[in-house]
C-alpha cells in the first residue's frame, strides 16, 4: 500500500484480523500519507515498520490496539504480543565525560559529581576521569572534593567537560582524634602534646630513653643502664599512685601495654605518637587514665 491514509492502513488491519483500534485524532493525524508493504506477516511487526521513525506507539490489551503519542522520539521500538501491556520505549540518553583537576592540574581522584536535582551521580577514577549519563543536555553537574569549593557547571550540550576546582580553607581546620570522635584542635579543653616519629630517631638504648626532655610535663628517668633493664621509668605532670603505679596508661594500637613492649618499638614502625596529660582522660579511659595515657599507632 503506496501513498495511502494512515486511517486506510488500520481499516484493512481490522478488516482482516481480530483486532481494533482506538486513536484519538486530535493527537494523532490519521489522514496522514503512509507507506507500507507487507506480505504474511505478523500484525505486531507491521506496526513496527508503520510508526517505526515516528512518536507514535502502540499498546495492545487483549485484542484491542490504543495508539499513543509521545513527546520523545523513540530510538528502538519493540512490539508485544497480547496480553502484554506496553510497548518499550528506550529513553535517548547523553554521555558526558570529562576530568575533575585542582588548579595545578592535578587530577582529583574519588571527586563527587552529582546531577542537580537529582540523585544520579558518579566519583571520578584514579586518574580524576568520570563519566555520567544524563537525560537533559543542558544539565546542571554539582562537583564536590574535600578541601575544594563546590562548584556547579552548566553542561549547555557538551559532551566532553574539564573541570577545574579551587582550593578552600573552609573545613580544613585541625582536628584532633578523641575516644569518643574528632573535634578541632582549639575546641579540645583536656591538655595533650604530640610528637612526631621522626623526634625520636635520636641515639639511645631504647625508645622509652628518648623521650626525655621532648614531651613537656613528662619526666623521665633510667634507675639502670644494665643490659636488659635499663627501660626508663616516667611519670606524667607529677608523681601520683593508683594501686602503687605511677606510671601513664599505655595504648598501642589501642591495646594496653607495658614499658617493656614500648621499649621494643622502632620509631619508624611508629604512626603518631601522643600524650593525654590532665584528669579529663578518664571520662573516656577510666580511673587507669588517672596518670596520663601514652597513645601510640
């Protein structure tokens, strides 16, 4: 059937097989010229070939057709048999792709990239590489990275984008590990030092005797410079006594410890070292924090 009504094509269908039809004619123009041949063919791969290219779709209940029509020109279109009650439609999608960098261009690996309004979104690669697929090509991406300000970046149609995020100072205020979180350094009311590894890289026996004179408030001192003992003894902003000891809590990695297994440590096996120094430490580690507490990871 050459050059024949849109109307013309669903009569002869009805007139042939079970089905019927039900348009609206003010969407969809039935006195529309189409084009169509087919020879035993089934019913539902000739409305493929009639709509195929065009924003009319079809849904079958039973033995009765509605012919729809969409806003979006379908890219694929599959037909049902009855009983099934659609017809797919596959949404046309964009891909946009691009790298996230600071403004050295270094890139920012794990960086957030999050569609506006939405919750699609994705992280960029090791090498500050994303991609995301959207709906809308004039989409709105909102890029996040810890120590960067957000920044929010029209796509405007682009497929490919760099983007270059600024340093800032917001948020990048020290912090400090407590037993119980984190909380900036100022906001700390209980006194604390912290030394750093490389403090203790100094010549001594062991690493309990280089902590003299380096931590203020802790005294140190070596009973014996015999082979096997000659640990130091230390005591934290004066001598006290709990069941006759004297000495700080020690945690390494969090474990309880002794002097002896202290000693044994390299300061290249050690993380961070810190001294909690006032009474307030044993609201988080108990009546043993009475006397300072040695915090080593």
């Amino acid at each position: 059937m050459n050059d024949v009504q849109l109307s013309e094509v669903l009569n002869k269908i009805e007139t042939i097989s079970e089905f019927k039809f039900f348009v609206d004619t003010q969407k969809i123009d039935v006195t529309k010229e189409v084009d169509i041949k087919a020879d035993k063919e089934k019913i539902f791969d000739i409305l493929d070939k009639l709509f195929s290219g065009t924003n009319i779709t079809y849904e079958v209940y039973k033995k009765q057709i509605l012919l729809k029509k969409v806003d979006l020109k379908p890219n694929k279109l599959t037909s049902f048999g009855p009983g099934q009650s659609y017809i797919e439609i596959i949404k046309l999608q964009q891909t946009i792709t691009g790298t996230i960098t600071d403004e050295n261009g270094t890139p920012l690996p794990g960086a957030n990239i999050l569609e506006k309004g939405t919750t699609n979104g994705t992280q960029a690669d090791f090498d500050g590489k994303f991609s995301i697929s959207v709906d809308d090509e004039n989409v709105i991406l909102v890029v996040t990275y810890i120590g960067f300000a957000t920044k929010e970046v029209v796509v405007t149609g682009q497929s490919s984008i760099n983007i270059v995020l600024e340093e800032s100072a917001a948020g990048l205020d020290e912090v400090v590990v407590m037993g119980f979180g984190t909380q900036k350094k100022e906001a700390v009311v209980g006194a604390m030092t912290s030394i750093t590894p490389s403090e203790l890289k100094i010549p001594s026996s062991n690493l309990t005797t280089a902590l003299a004179g380096r931590i203020s408030g802790m005294v140190s001192y070596q009973t014996s410079g015999e082979p096997g003992a000659d640990n130091a003894q230390f005591f934290v902003r004066g001598v006290a006594s709990f069941n006759g000891q004297n000495g700080p809590l020690i945690l390494i990695d969090g474990v309880e410890l002794t002097v002896d297994d202290l000693a044994r440590l390299q300061p290249d096996d050690i993380q961070s070292f810190s001294v909690l120094k006032d009474p307030t430490t044993t609201a988080i580690y108990g009546a043993r924090g009475a006397n300072g507490i040695i915090l080593v990871t």
